[in-house]
C-alpha cells in the first residue's frame, strides 16, 4: 500500500497524534470545521482505530507550524484524506504499542515514527464508534451561545474595523472627502491604502457608522463599463476561453439530431455570518485567526503579497458561520493584517458587512452547457455531446500567477486579480466536474471551455460545476426520453451498467413510490450523478406543485458513500446540500449594475425559507467494506435536476435556464 | 446623565437589564442593541448577520417578544427586560436547547441563537405546534446549511 496523500509531506506518526497529555490523544488533523460535522467524523475514526474512548479524544486547533499541511478543506475529500491519515496514523500507533499504552510510549522514545500505510485496520465487522451516529461535538457550544465563532474573539485592547468599498468594480478612490466629517472619539483611525479603505474603532456600531458616511461622501474615478444582467449571455457565449476536450470516443458527428442548452447564473455563497478575521502583528511576527479553509496557502499568499517570510506569519484557524466554498474568509484575513500593521501589538477584528459579503466574495461561475445527442430507433442513445463554458471555480489564496486575496486588487502596490483556474481532473475538475456523464454512451465527446476573462471575480461553491453539469445531462435524459416515449427512469436503467448507481436509482424509485398517480399540477422528477464519476453516488426524486411558482413539496435521497463514519452526520450532510441546491435552483441569481453587484442584501438576494422547505426523506446504502466517500457535495447536482424535472412533468414547460422563478420558466413556454 | 461627547454624537450612560441582571454601558444613544451585547457587554451569543433586520440572527426578546437587535437602539430599550440565548433560567429555552441537541439540529449553527429566541417566544405564545405554525413563525430567519426540517422538529418536540 502507498501512504494516504495527505502523509507524504506529514510522514510521522505525531505529525497526526499528539499523546502528551496523559490519558488523552490530540488529533492533529490540517482540516477544519465549518458546520459539516468533519471534526466528529474524524473523531470517531481516530476513536475506533485506536482503540480508546470517543471522549479521550479532542482536536488541536489548526494552526500552521503545528497541523499537517492539508491545503484546502474542500470538495467532500476531508473523509478520504485526513481520514485516511489518521486511520494509518492510529493503525500504526495501535501496532507499535502493542501492549504498552500510548502514553508511556511518548514519555519514553516518542512517537516520531514513520506512519505504516501495511499496518494492520481493524475490521469493520469489528467497529464499535464507527458507522454508529455520534452527536457533533461543536453542537453544544453554538448552542449556549458561549464563545466559539470567530466573530466572538474578544483579545485585550482589541479594535473593531469596518471597509469601505469602491462604489463598482475598477473604480478608484480620487479622495474620501474626510473633512466633511466630524469624527466621533470612538474613531481610531481610517486606513488608506490606493483604493482600500478601512475604519478602525473601539466598537463595531462606530466603524460601520463611519463607513456608511465615508459612502456618502468620497470621491471615486468610476469605469461605466462591466457586467449587466442583460450582457450576461452574450459574455457566456462570446468571452475568450481555453477549449479542453475531456473525453472523446466513437464516432464524432457535428450535427446531432436532437440539441438542447441548458444555464445557471452567478450565485452567492450568503453565508447566514458574514467573514471576519483578527490580526495583530508583534515585532517581526505576524498572527492571523481566520475561517479560511486553508491556512498553509493562504499564509503563502499573504507572505507574497507582503513580500515577506511566510515563517514570519503564524495562522490560527478559527470556526466562522457555515462555509460552502471560497468565500471572502482570506479576503477577510488579508484586509485584517493590512489594518492592523498601523497599530503595532494591537489585535484588529474585521468583520465584512452583509452588503460586503453578498457583493463581493468570490461568486459561483455563471455556466452555460449545450447538449447533442442522437437516439436510435430502438430508443437507445447513440451519440453525446456535452460542451460546458464558463469562468473557472478556483481563485484560491496562492492557485494563481498572483495574490488572489480582494484588498489586493485594491491596494497601491497590488494588482488585479486574475481569471480563475479549475483544480486539477484528478480532484474532480472545476468547469468540467460531472460534464463526463456515467451512463454507457457508444459515441463520446466532451469539451470544457473555461473563459480567459472574468469581469466578476469567480472560485469554488459546493460542487463547483457539477450543480449545471447534472443539471443539464439530467434533464436532458429526460427530455430525450420524452421524446421516445420511454419511462425517465427506465431510460436511464437502460443506459446505465454501474451496479452502484443502478442501486441508488433504483431505491429513490421505491422510497418516492416512482410512476404513481399525482393530481394536475403536481409532478415528480428523478435526477442522479455520482459526484465527480468517483466519490457519492445519490439520486434524488423531487415532487413539485406549480400554480403561480414552483413549489417543492418532497425530496427522496438514496445515497450511497461506501463506509459510513456517522450515519446522521450523512444525513445532515445530503440533506443539507439538497436543500441549498433547492434554494439556487428555484431563487437564486447575483445581479449587476455597471459592473456593481446590486443583489448584495437579502431583499435582492433572496434564498430559501422556512415556509418553503419540503420534506426531505434519506436513505444510505451502506457498504462498510468500501472506501469511505464525502458527502457534502453529491446531493447538489441531482437535486437540481429532479426539481427541474418535476416541473416538466407537473405543467410540461421545460425550464433549462436556472434559476426557475416565475419569469424563467413564463419565457420557456413554447 | 445625559451629555454631550466632544463630538457631535450623544453619548450616553444606559442601565439596561439584561439576562436579569442590571448592567451599565456608556454609548452613543443610536447604538443598536446587537453591538451594546456584542461589543460592550461580551454576550456574544446573539449574532450579527445583515444589520437590517432582514435574517434573524440577532433575534432576542424584549418583554418576552421577539425583536431584531440589529435595527433597535439602545435608547428604546428603557426598562424592558432584555434575554439573549445566554440566559439560564428561561425554562423554554432550555427545553428547546435540550431538543436541538438530541435532534442534531444545526450545522454551522450560526443561525441558531435568534431562531431558539423567537422559538421561545413562539413556543409561550401558546400557538399549536404543528410544522406549518412552526415554518411561519420562523419565516424571517434565514438557514444556509439546510438544516430546517431538524430544526422545525426540534422546537416542535420542545413545545409538546
């Protein structure tokens, strides 16, 4: 066997296992929380290997110099890394010990030793935590609502910081007018920097008070120019790209009978909390808490941008409020270290405002897919052919040829930052996640053209291209199986060999009692995907009303992540992704004018409500002797298509451009 | 108390009860109650989350109804009785709290404080509990994660 990906820089038992406190084992894991239940899961797998009590077991904080470096917490793949790490790690542990106990072993020649990738698992037949739901350990504390996000870190003589934002994207700052403006004592300092600008405070209401006047009055250079909602298609169709082809196989016929394009719009992370970072420097040092999810590249790309030693910059990572993606949490990090380096030893927190977060964290690509395929006379597809465009989903801290954190596209020696990349297709892809369809196809080609210019910044949201990808392939299953007159789930049956998928499919089928009778007005719609072709299968059947708007009424899951670690920490994880999946596919659209993002409150950026949720039922095939999968991410894509569907079936529109609201979906009937 | 700061803004000495307990905070008079909690007293429970009104975070109760704390200033709150998610010995929201544990209800729990204050409220309001009444009540609370059905359960279990 080869070492889990995440041990090759991090090789040593104690880069994973701290046994310094008597009795109890640190787990040292380089990926964080943000509201997925990852720490619990984590946990339990550390618990079972070892052999010890779940309660003896506490997480160190990750924190650079001391975490392994695990770059970035994302798409599903903590269980598959970190937990494949520490499952050697402890599987290791648990064979040298032997009979001694861990901790007489780290007072006497330690545990700096090579992790073992042959060291013997346990059992699954044999497992007593894992595959057994365990309660969250971060529960308890968000609910008492003691100290614990990173909104709450109260340091001694702590400032408070708000930004001031330019008015639209290119703009820049000619003078902030500051003299018309009588500074209350509660003012610190307004922090200049080209066209960054921050208010520092002794409480936040002070800052954001300033900021709010600061809006009223400065002057700004503005561009005219930049993105519309009307110029969003055209920018799709006709914007530069580079063109890869991701799959080619058969027969490649340009003309194919049967054509159908499919969009989705920019979409906002709208994280409920808004992101926040404290820095402070000390001396030659500099300390950051963040939410980021990766602090080793982020401290790369802040020591860039600095032009310094990143063995200058210590970071601490810290819980923010849920994370679905890059959001703004490393601009956050950045604009705090900027701000704080003029109040020397002082801890400066920045919080962004809701109209900061909604307008300018990174967004989700707007995407665009065409589909071509040709059918048979026995109803079989013959050919397929899936082009996808749009900007890249990763402007991750130190993915591109420059920093990528916000302020430094705004400060006097920054510059701007560039078009997004996609990572890599051996971690699933970005533009082309999912584009390659599961179903056996004789005839194959599949193209991805990630644009070269990116007007509005763009990275990573839950499941990245995979949310349009299955959105398209799967509606346009079903539109072809309209057109033969085949059953949507037959159809894909017939057109699908993986056993696995085959389950999933065929059990969502049976929760949802599939092919049922359903009053007018009322329709089912079935969608699936395995995300990425190699993590979670999960198909899913919505059930929908549709009068005056479209209203989902139920969702049936079936979800197969091979080895469950929590059972009801999947569940809330499916459940979860279903339900934001829901929101972007029926509400959710950023809107611009001029280059400005005008959707940035809640009133112009509306997203589900309680009044509008379904009832969700789930159900995990479990397969305790496979590799464990994420499942974060795989309920998204499905989702989205079987709403979709379920119109279709329920008033016979076929809506391709998401998101489905009253306008969309009056402009697709033919 | 009043006075003028050597600015133009009015700050002010407040006595607030909060948690019952009175407490002291000198402040500009507009200062909404949110930051007086946040910045001034340290209950950092009750979450700010768009300052408008608009998501719930920072629900508390004032005389036991449910109020934004983000767009209610200080000097409205005079002798109104103030409870945040901190208060112990709320016995509703004890009972909702102990329900959101045993339904794992939440993921990021951000959202959770203002939800269990307007819970609370909705739970005393004596209403029928059923999904639909719960949904309503929560309306103008906004949950990215998804976690609605467990929360909804959970305050349902609570109220029964």
């Amino acid at each position: 066997m080869v070492l889990p990906d995440s041990m090759v820089a991090a090789p040593l038992v104690s880069d994973w296992l701290d046994f310094s406190q008597p009795g109890m084992v640190g787990i040292k894991t380089g990926k964080v929380e943000f509201g997925q239940g990852i720490l619990t899961a984590l946990t339990q797998i550390v618990a079972e290997e070892l052999g010890v009590g779940f309660e003896k077991c506490f997480l160190v904080t990750a924190s650079t110099g001391i975490s392994p470096n695990e770059s970035f917490t994302a798409g599903s793949l903590s269980v598959q890394d970190s937990g494949s790490a520490l499952r050697v790690a402890s599987a290791t542990a648990r064979a040298h010990a032997g009979t001694n106990s861990y901790w007489d072993i780290e007072k006497g020649v330690g545990w700096a030793i090579p992790a073992n990738p042959d060291a013997i698992l346990k059992n699954p037949s044999d497992y007593s935590l894992v595959g057994l739901s365990r309660n969250r350990i971060d529960l308890d504390a968000k609910l008492k609502g003691i100290t614990h996000f990173i909104q709450d870190l109260r340091p001694d003589d702590l400032l408070y910081a708000r930004i001031l934002r330019p008015p639209n994207r290119g703009s820049t700052l000619v003078d902030l007018s500051l003299e018309k403006i009588t500074l209350s004592t509660e003012i610190e300092k307004v922090v200049v920097d080209g066209s960054f600008v921050a208010v520092v405070a002794k409480d936040e209401y002070s800052a954001q008070s300033l900021v709010t006047k600061l809006a009223q009055v400065a002057i700004w250079n503005q561009t005219p120019a930049g993105m519309n909602n009307a110029s969003l298609m055209n920018f799709l169709d006709s914007a530069l790209a580079e063109s890869k082809v991701l799959q080619e196989f058969g027969e490649n016929k340009t003309e194919l009978p049967h054509q159908a394009s499919y969009s989705r719009p920019y979409l906002s992370h709208a994280s409920i909390g808004t992101v926040t970072a404290v820095a402070q420097w000390i001396g030659e040092m500099i300390h950051i808490w963040t939410q980021s999810q990766g602090i080793y590249p982020l401290r790369a790309d802040i020591a860039r941008a600095l032009s310094i030693d990143p063995q200058r910059i210590f970071i601490t990572h810290v819980e923010g409020a849920g994370c679905y993606g890059h959001n703004g949490a490393d601009d956050a990090a950045f604009d705090a270290v900027l701000i704080a380096k003029h109040f020397p030893g002082r801890p400066v927190l920045v919080t962004w405002s809701r109209e900061d977060e909604l307008g300018w964290a990174p967004y989700g690509p707007a995407m665009k897919v065409h589909l071509a395929a040709q059918v048979d006379d026995s109803g079989e597809i013959t050919h397929w052919s899936h082009r996808v465009r749009g900007n890249g989903h990763s402007s991750r801290p130190s993915t591109l040829a420059s920093p990528s954190m916000l302020a430094y596209s705004h400060i006097e020696n920054g510059s701007a930052i560039l078009p997004a990349g996609d990572p890599p297709q051996p971690r699933g892809g970005g533009t082309g996640r999912n584009a390659i369809p599961l179903y056996d196809f004789k005839n194959s080609l599949i193209v991805e053209e990630r644009l070269s210019e990116m007007p509005i910044r763009t990275s990573a949201l839950r499941a990245l291209g995979a949310h349009l990808n299955v959105f398209a392939i799967e509606s346009f299953l079903d539109e072809l199986a309209s057109r033969t007159n085949q059953d949507p789930l037959e159809f894909r049956l017939r057109h699908l060999s993986d056993p696995r998928g085959r389950d999933v499919l065929t059990k969502v089928a049976e929760l949802s009692s599939w092919g049922k009778e359903l009053p007018e007005g009322t329709g089912q719609g079935i969608g699936f995907a395995r995300y990425k072709n190699k993590g979670a299968w999960c198909a899913v059947v919505a059930q929908v009303d549709v009068e005056e708007d479209v209203k989902v009424s139920h969702l049936w899951i079936a979800v197969d992540v091979g080895l469950v670690i929590n059972p009801d920490g999947v569940r809330n994880q499916i459940e979860g992704g279903a339900l934001q999946s829901l929101s972007w596919t029926l509400k959710e659209q950023v809107q611009f004018n001029d280059g400005a993002v005008t959707s940035n409150n809640w009133e112009d950026y509306p997203i589900l409500r309680f009044s509008e949720v379904p009832l969700v039922q789930t159900e995990i095939i479990s397969r305790p002797t496979t590799p464990a999968l994420g499942a974060g991410e795989a309920s998204i894509g499905p989702t989205a298509a079987a709403i979709a569907n379920a119109v279709n079936r329920a008033i016979n529109v076929r809506v391709r451009n998401m998101p489905l609201t009253v306008t969309n979906i009056m402009a697709s009937v033919e | 108390m009043t006075h003028l700061s050597t600015t133009l803004d009015y700050m002010a000495d407040f006595q607030i009860r909060v948690n019952n307990k009175v407490v002291d905070v000198d402040c500009d008079k507009n200062t909404p109650l949110l930051w007086v909690l946040r910045n001034h007293l340290n209950l950092t429970g009750t979450r700010f989350g768009c300052g408008t009104g608009l998501c719930g975070a920072c629900t508390v109760l004032i005389d036991g109804t449910p109020i934004h704390s983000c767009d209610t200033p200080i000097w409205a709150i005079g002798n109104k009785s103030v409870q945040t998610v901190e208060y112990e010995e709320n016995s509703t929201l004890q009972r909702i709290k102990s329900c959101m544990a045993s339904e794992q209800a939440g993921q990021c729990g951000f959202c959770l404080s203002g939800i269990m204050m307007r819970a609370t409220a909705h739970i005393d309001s004596l209403a029928t509990l059923d999904r639909s009444s719960i949904a309503d009540a929560l309306d103008g609370h906004l949950c990215r994660c998804g976690a609605h059905n467990r929360i909804i359960e959970a305050i349902r279990q609570a109220g029964s």
